[in-house]
C-alpha cells in the first residue's frame, strides 16, 4: 500500500488525512472561512505524528471536486504547492465518490445516490455502483434539488448534506427515505481512493493538476495565493 497525503476543503468540513501503512490517520476542522488558515498547520501534524518528511509520501491527493469555489481552489493549490516541492505526482478525486465510499463504510451500501450542497438552490449530485471498484451510474451535475432523478436501482442509499439543506425539495421524493444527511466529502475516503487511483496511473505532475468545476472558474483569490505560497516554502 502506497503512503499518500490527502486534502479536502470543498465543503463546511476542512479535513486532511495520511495513509500509510495499511492505516489511515486524519484531522478535521469545521468552518469554511478557517480553511485556510488550518489545512497547512493539519498536514505536519499528521507527517509528524507518522514521523515521515512529506518526501517520504508517494502522491498527494486533494479534493478537485465539484464543491465551492474557494474550497476546491484552496484544496488544489496547497496540493499543487506541496507535490511541487517535494516532487510528488498528485492525484485529483472526485468528492461525490469520496462521499459514496463513506456511505459505503457506513451501512455496505453499494448503490449510492451522493448529494452536495451547492448553494445557491442548487446542488451537486452522482450516482455510483460498487463492483469491487466504484463505477459512475450518473457523471456528477448541477442541477436544482427537484431536478436530481438517479437512475431507478434496488437498494439505491442516499447520501449528503444535500439532503438536510434541501429537505423541503426531496420529502416526496422515495429516494430521499432514510438518507444520511451528514455526509460530507473527507480526506479519509479520498486517501483510501487515491491509493487505486495511483496504481491505475491517474498520477499527474503539480503543474497539471485542475480542480473540477460544475460553475463558471474564477481567479484565486488572495488569501488563497498566499495559501498556496506558503504551501510551496514549507515543502
């Protein structure tokens, strides 16, 4: 099993996590304007708690999303700013599957509808089918809450913050029974995705790394810019 670093900012929870040794270990902060400010500060306690330099890591995995803007971009930079110093390949995850995966881990759910909060009235929404391997049964959309329509499957589970932000919209919807609203996208499922990932080659250089985007890309902002920076002097 490869030793991967993980990052996730695209939603309410910022949380980064390392996998090494067959175990993951993780660290978590809610509140998206801290973002920022705690990713960095996250990521060498976790190195120093594994006693690894950041060099010591195969890849370093971040949450491309969809998801806010701020989070995604924030999430990409620190990524790109770390493999870049320690000449690391990164790999960029999906949150929606890292949120089936989670599902997945809950109750052994297989088919999974996954449900971001987008904002705005809207919300970011896939289907998944687990085989062994997560397969996409609906690429991740945009859409308004009412018009999520997943494919009509036995034993679909749904899942996400989605669900509680919009709870209105989904009431009449059979889908909707019983979903696990508080799942949100973590550094935990992603860093036990990324370890496929980087064995099916999906491993690019910093440079190439992009986040995913469902909404019109604007430019980083300055906080994040220096987010990034900072990420580049400590690697």
């Amino acid at each position: 099993m490869p030793t991967i670093l993980a990052i996730e900012t695209s939603a309410e929870l910022a949380s980064c996590a390392l996998l090494v040794n067959d175990v993951v270990i993780a660290r978590a902060t809610a509140g998206v304007r801290s973002h920022s400010q705690s990713i960095l500060p996250m990521v060498q306690e976790l190195l120093r708690e594994a006693g690894i330099a950041l060099a010591g890591c195969n890849a370093i995995a971040f949450g491309a999303g969809p998801g806010s803007f701020t989070g995604v971009r924030t999430a990409c930079g620190v990524a790109q700013g770390l493999a870049y110093g320690a000449s690391l390949p990164v790999l960029p995850m999906v949150t929606l599957a890292a949120m089936a995966e989670s599902c997945r881990a809950r109750c052994g759910a297989t088919e999974v509808l996954a449900v971001l909060d987008a904002r705005m009235g809207e919300v970011y929404w896939a289907q998944y089918r687990f085989d062994g391997a997560w397969r996409e049964v609906v690429a991740p959309t945009l859409s308004a809450p009412q018009a999520v329509a997943p494919l009509a499957v036995a034993g679909l589970q749904a899942c996400g913050n989605g669900f509680g932000a919009y709870a209105d919209a989904f009431a009449e919807q059979a889908f909707a029974a019983g979903a696990m609203a508080d799942i949100v996208p973590h550094a935990r499922e992603m860093a036990l995705l990324a370890a496929g990932a980087l064995a099916a080659g999906q491993g690019v250089p910093a440079a190439q790394a992009q986040p995913i985007y469902l909404r019109n890309k604007i430019a980083f902002t300055t906080a994040e810019r220096l987010v990034i920076n900072a990420a580049k002097a400590g690697a």
